[in-house]
C-alpha cells in the first residue's frame, strides 16, 4: 500500500514516515525544501499544476496532509493560502484525475476550539483566536464539501513532543536548559496545565485512523491529561539530577490565559479500544532528554 505524506520532513512527518515503513508500507512524500531522500519530492502544495503532477505520478492508497504553517506570527495571506487552499489543490486534484484514496486524513489542530477551558470534546463549538486556527477551521469547513467525494478524516492534535522537535517549542527548550545544566531559564506563567503528548502515541493513531473504515469524521488527538510547567519542571529536576531557577519573563504572560486546557479522548480510545496512551509524561521527558526517539 502507498502512503503519501505532504509535509514529510517535517516533525510528525519524520516519525510518521518511520512508523509506517516499519508496518512494511511504501511511504512517499512532499516538502517545501529540497528533499533529502529519493522518496521525498519537493512540492509547493498551493501550486495545482504541482499537486496533479505528484498525485499522477504516484496515485497513493492514502494520503495524509501534515504541510501546514503553524507558526501563529506567520505572514497571515501565506498562512491561510498554505493551510486552506493547499488542501483544497489536494483535494481538487484527486477530484480532477479520479482518484480515490482509501483514506485521506487531514490535520488540523486544537486551535479551532479557542481559549476554552476545560475537557473538549469534538462536539465543543469551535472560536478560534488566531489565524492559524481560523485557518484550520476554515480548512476543516472547505474539506465537509468533499465528504461526499473522497474519504476524508479530519483530525485535531492537542500538544505533542518529542525528540527532535524544534527548540522554540516548549518543552524542547525547557529540556535543553536542563541537558546543557543551565543555572536559569525565563518562562511565562508556570501554572497553566495543558496536555504534553508522546509524538509516537499521536503517530500510531494516525496510523490506525489510516486504515481504518470510517469516512466523514472528526477525531480529537488527544489523551485528556494535562500539565504544569512546574510538573514538567520538577520531573526534569528528578530525571536529570540538575536543579534550574525559574525567572517569569513578562513577555511570555499571556493575558486571560485559560488555566487547564485539555481534549476529551472518548471517541480516540474507543476507537482505538485503548485507555490511555502507552508513554507517560515521565517517559516522554525522559526520551527528549536522552535524544532517544
């Protein structure tokens, strides 16, 4: 069976890739950037003519969409062209060319539901805040149009690390403070909770969602557990056997900042007919910290 992931050298995309070659599928793949393998094709997926192209050439049995700029200071037009009109080309071009993946899964995000707190549901009413959610809600809209078409699952990942991640996000930059033995770091408000989830628990239900039956759903990615910088913090302190002063830096305070913010996973775990994610927090710090992915 062929895999084709848009966005492949990305984060998600690197694991992704690894875990379902692992399950013996043939797994291509596209990137903004110049490709590093041969399976890898640089593709501008708000480019019609480059989509049709990769899409003829490689007519995949499934196809998962993880391009996306998600960087909230992003240049907005760039923002809402790549992550609404990209999946539009996808989606179009297989229309056009007649194609018809046995499932396509879209990633949106957590984004949509806003600053609301609590356990989300999928049923919760979505108020994004920002363009990059408004993007994905605009996205996950435009993409119920094709239901009818083509095989579509959307998806809304909540927080995920791992390994690998890029050190402007969270917990990688609070890990590498703690490997390079720093004596300081500046954080923001360290008693907010929010969910810090195993990329490879979130690559697995990809996986699973890939192949399985369903059609015309949404899935929160999520295991409804959630964290403070200073739960974070003190289990870094025991991993490591370094202890780091945390200085609050005003520029990181968010006003009205939600205090616990976390998905409901029912309708993930009865799918996947599990209780919990397999990887604890402890682990998932404990792997970043060793570079162990």
């Amino acid at each position: 069976m062929r895999v084709l992931i848009t966005g492949i050298e990305g984060f998600t995309g690197n694991y992704l890739e690894k875990f379902l070659v692992s399950k013996n599928f043939d797994v291509y793949g596209t990137t903004i950037e110049n490709p590093t393998k041969p399976t890898h094709f640089k593709c501008d997926i708000t480019s019609n003519n480059k989509v049709q192209d990769i899409l003829s050439r490689l007519k995949p049995n499934y196809i998962v969409n993880l391009a996306a700029i998600s960087f909230v200071a992003a240049n907005p037009m760039k923002m809402y062209e790549v992550n609404v009109f990209g999946v539009l080309n996808i989606l179009d071009a297989l229309v056009t060319l007649k194609q018809s993946p046995k499932k396509i899964i879209l990633a949106s995000s957590a984004a949509v539901y806003g600053n609301i707190g609590g356990s989300l549901s999928e049923q919760t009413p979505l108020n994004p805040v920002n363009h990059y959610g408004n993007s994905k809600l605009a996205m996950e809209n435009m993409a119920r149009n094709y239901f009818e078409k083509l095989n579509i699952l959307i998806v809304r990942p909540f927080n995920y690390t791992g390994f690998g991640q890029e050190n402007h996000f969270l917990i990688p930059k609070i890990v590498s403070h703690f490997r390079a033995k720093k004596k300081t770091i500046e954080l923001g408000n360290t008693h907010v909770f929010r969910e810090y989830n195993n990329v490879n628990d979130i690559v697995e239900a990809y996986a699973k969602l890939m192949t399985s039956d369903l059609n015309a759903e949404v899935f929160n990615l999520c295991s409804g557990k959630s964290y403070s910088i200073s739960q974070i913090i003190s289990t870094l302190v025991e991993e490591s056997n370094h202890n780091i002063e945390v200085k609050t830096n005003p520029k990181f305070v968010r006003k009205n900042e939600i205090v616990d913010l976390k998905g409901d996973p029912t309708k993930l775990f009865r799918f996947l007919g599990i209780g919990d994610f397999s990887n604890s927090i402890k682990d998932t710090l404990y792997s970043i910290l060793n570079k162990n992915p």
